[in-house]
C-alpha cells in the first residue's frame, strides 16, 4: 500500500560519502564512551537487592528516594512498579552489609517516614548472577549478529551480509553510546530492547535489499547508483508509514509507560531512528564500497555462438 508515490529518484548515493563519515565519527564517539565512562549496569548485572514495597495511597517517589538517600544510599533506583501505590526499589550490593539486613535496615527506615509501607517481596541478585548475565547478554548478541550475516549472505550475497551486519552493529553501538554518555541505567529490559532492534533494522536492509536485487535483474543498462537510489526511492512510502506508526506507539510507551519501561522505550526509540539512518545511507554506500554489481545478482547470459556451438 503506497499513500504517495515520489516519481524522480533520490540521490542518496550521492551522500553516501558524507553519510559513511558522519557514521564512522559517531560510532569512534561512542566506542570513545563506552571505553571512558561504560555502561551504567543496573542491579541485574551487578548484583544486588530488589524489593517490592506497596502503600495504602499513591506513593510519592521522590519522598521514598529521599529515605533511602538519608540512608546512605544514593545509587538507589525508585519506581512505580504496577500501581501509583506500588514501589520497586533496587539496591546495589554492599560489601559491609547481607541483603537480609539491607532490606530490613530499609524497610524500616520506610516505615518510620509512612506507616503504611509493607514489603511485597524480596529479590537478592549475587554478583556471580550479574556477571553470568553479562557474559549470556553478550553471548546473545553475538549469536544474533553471526544469524543475521548468514541469513543475509544465504539469501542475497556475502556483500549484502557484511554491509548489512556493519549497519546493525552501527545501531547497536549509538544505542550503548547514549546509554554511557548520560550515565543511563543498562537493564535486561534494555538489553532485550537492542536485540529486538537488531531484528527490526536487519528486516528493513531486506526490504532494501530485496528491490535493489530486483531492479538489478530490470534495470540493466542503468549504474549501480542509479539502480540502488530507485530501490530506496521506492520503498520510502513504505518506510515512512511503517516506522512511523511504531515509532508513535514506542513514543507512547516513553511518554505514558511509567519508569518501569521508561529506558526500554528510549533503547527503541533511538534504535529505530538509527535502523532507518542505518538501512539507507550506511548499508547501502557500503555495497558500493564492497563493489557490488550487477553480475553478482544476475549470472551473465551466454553468448549465441557459445550457446549453439556444438563440441
């Protein structure tokens, strides 16, 4: 379904320099802070202690932050979990104190500021768990991307494969930069928001793909510029109306998701909008760069005297 149509193609190859550039300095700046400032790794990494408090009323966070910062706490991290009057509080693991007392020591302290703070449960996170999980986040991630390479080289050809995986890692790498750069906190729940990016920007470089491959078997006398240009030019529409539409619903979850799914929705929010830089102006200059050509979609016809000749 196409709601408008561009008729004149749009010269996107002839960014494509510009483009590569702006990518590689954005990827250095973010491999730049990750290596100076890393990832804030939220308590499912690095262990610790996680309790579910719920009140009576509505609870105000930023009192109950305030308790546990008068504690000695100030890394803690406090939302709403569920309800307006359900709390989720995570605590970073202490050397000089067990969970046990840790959650005592703060649910009494909740107590002693409201009288209606009950604990609903309690969580301990050992720091042999955070680091299995960091070592299974990456682990996944990496399965992931050697699935994508060998997907795309099945499918369409080697080249397509390696510009197609560098476009993604791409994504996946400005994500993580943001995340350590504002210090955000890097969860499972962002964790499982970078690989479903990694899903959703491979599935726009095959819409991509799939109309370059196309218009190589129709456009025979036309450049390789010319012939990728028209493949982006055309699925614009479709673009525009599927990324848009996702894009409103994960704004929503941004908006209106409470902190419980507030850096979930960021992850996919800056995943998105990158997947979509991503697909057309990083993928697609890179098979130009890789030489990409008509001869490697479409195996070259046989000459007549070749085809009649008799041995």
């Amino acid at each position: 379904m196409e709601f408008f149509r561009i008729k004149r193609d749009i010269p996107f190859m002839s960014w494509g320099k510009y483009t590569t550039t702006i990518s590689l300095l954005t990827f250095i700046v973010s491999v730049f802070f990750l290596f100076t400032k890393g990832l804030n790794l939220g308590v499912d990494f690095t262990g610790g202690t996680v309790m579910e408090v719920g009140y009576t009323h509505s609870a105000d966070i930023n009192k109950v932050r305030n308790v546990l910062v008068k504690l000695g706490m100030p890394d803690v991290s406090v939302q709403n979990f569920g309800t307006s009057r359900d709390v989720l509080i995570r605590l970073p693991a202490k050397s000089d104190m067990s969970s046990a007392k840790l959650s005592e020591t703060v649910i009494a302290a909740l107590r002693q500021d409201d009288e209606t703070a009950e604990i609903r449960r309690v969580e301990f996170v050992g720091p042999q768990v955070g680091k299995e999980l960091v070592e299974n986040g990456a682990l996944a991630l990496l399965i992931v991307s050697l699935g994508i390479v060998a997907y795309l080289a099945v499918r369409f050809e080697w080249k397509f494969g390696v510009s197609g995986i560098i476009a993604n890692l791409h994504d996946v790498v400005i994500i993580l930069g943001f995340f350590a750069f504002f210090q955000w906190e890097f969860s499972l729940t962002v964790l499982a928001a970078i690989l479903a990016i990694l899903g959703y920007s491979v599935n726009e470089s095959v819409v991509i793909f799939d109309r370059i491959r196309e218009n190589f078997r129709k456009m025979r006398k036309a450049p390789v510029a010319q012939v990728i240009d028209n493949a982006i030019t055309r699925t614009m529409s479709r673009t525009i109306i599927t990324h848009g539409s996702t894009q409103m619903v994960v704004i929503s979850m941004l908006l209106f998701g409470g902190e419980a799914l507030h850096y979930f929705a960021l992850a996919l929010t800056i995943g998105i909008l990158f997947g979509i830089y991503s697909s057309v102006l990083v993928a697609s200059p890179l098979l130009m760069l890789l030489g990409v050509s008509r001869e490697d979609i479409v195996k070259p016809e046989k000459k007549k005297e070749e085809a009649e000749a008799v041995p």
